[in-house]
C-alpha cells in the first residue's frame, strides 16, 4: 500500500471484519515503511497523514490497532489519543515518535497506549506489539459480542419470567416464589425452566453470573435484606 491517502480502499468495502493496522503518521516515509512491514505479514493497513483522515475513514467491526505518532503537524498525537478515548473508541494504540523520552512514554501508557517506541525502532518489537494489540482487541470483541447475546437472552423473557428470574437468583424456591407472586407451584416450575431455557443457563451458579454480567439484582421478598 502506497502512503498517500487517495490509494486506500474504497469505503463500501472499507468496513470489514479482518483485522486492520491504521497508521496515522505525517512522515511519507514512516507509512511506507510500516505499511510495507505490516503487508510483509499479510495485515491489512491503511495510512493517514492526519487524525482527521483516519476519523473519516470506515473503520473495520474487527480487531485493529492504531500506530500514532506524539509528534503530528497541527495536533498533538497525545491529545489526539485522549480525543478517541473520551469519544469511546475503544482501539489499541502504540505511539511511535521521533523525539521519544522516558516521560513522554510513561504519559503516553498512563494516557492508555499499549505501547510506545522511539523511532527508529526494530520492526521485530513493532510487530510484537501489533501482534499484542490485536489479540488484545480480539478478546474484547469476543466479550462484548458474548455480552450483547448475553442481552438479548434476557430480553427475550416475558415479564413475569423476568421476575421469577429475580426471585430465583436470590435463593427462594419453587414454592416460596409462587407465594410471593400469588402463582402456582406448578407454574413458577415452568417459568423456572423458560428462564434457564432462554438464558441457555447450564446451571444456578451459571445463571447467576450471566445476571451479574449484566447487572440484574436478585429480588428479595419484604422483610429480606440483601
């Protein structure tokens, strides 16, 4: 892939789910040579000169990274960084600069980089890092997909499942649920096993830490204290 910004990708095709390595970088020599060094390992990368072309361009739903340079003509890296984590982009970055020292890295990974390297550094550590950040953000992908399923179970309960759940997760049985709710045994039974059905729960202690991944409190009767 060539530095300049107009041999990128087209946007419609943009937006994929392989992982990407984005460089944003305003030395023409630096995109080159990472992008060159991350193609050499079959990433995909794409190369900006500034933060505001890496912003417009469709970002990919997979695993990425992002390697920032401190030092940008007309912003700061640094404050550039704090930008995307105060918008809540959640990306890997490894800063990369010229006139690196030990304060600008430790404020660099206190600030939430991954990594940071003075230039010129060794391509083997570059791609160590590269390689670091995007299992780092696989792993992050793989949370928040299980979590939205995680979600969507729950909402696919029917009120009244959805409170028979609360009252199972704190410990009441069958027949003390059905007293609280003025329900049959019989019926919070069946409720019972929608809930575990739906939430695709394997077990009471499964069913508990999928409610506390997704901030449900358990239901207590008047008189109880949790």
């Amino acid at each position: 892939m060539t530095a300049g910004p107009t041999h990128r990708m087209p946007a419609e095709t943009a937006a994929t789910d392989g992982p990407v390595i984005y460089v944003v970088d305003d030395d023409r020599g630096i995109r080159l040579a990472l992008s060159t060094l991350m193609r050499s390992m079959g990433l995909r990368v794409e190369a900006f000169e500034s933060p505001d072309e890496f912003l417009r361009f469709p970002h990919s739903a997979g695993p990425s990274c992002l390697i920032l340079d401190v030092r940008l003509r007309g912003k700061s890296g640094m404050a550039f960084h704090q930008e995307i984590v105060n918008s809540g982009m959640r990306i890997p970055v490894v800063f990369i600069t010229g006139h690196g020292d030990i304060e600008m890295g430790v404020k660099a990974m206190k600030a939430g980089a991954l990594d940071f390297f003075a230039k010129p550094f060794k391509d083997q550590d570059m791609l160590d890092a590269v390689a670091h950040a995007l299992a780092r953000d696989s792993e992050r992908l793989a949370a928040e997909t299980a979590l939205a399923g995680l979600r969507a179970s729950y909402e696919s309960l029917s009120p009244r499942e959805k409170e028979v759940m609360a009252f199972v997760l704190s410990g009441l049985l069958n027949k003390q649920i059905a007293s609280e709710m003025n329900l049959s045994e019989i019926t919070v039974k069946v409720h019972r096993g929608q809930v575990m059905r739906k939430m695709k729960a394997r077990s009471m202690p499964d069913l508990v830490r999928k409610a506390e991944s997704l901030g449900i409190e358990p239901h207590l009767p008047d008189g109880r204290r949790h």
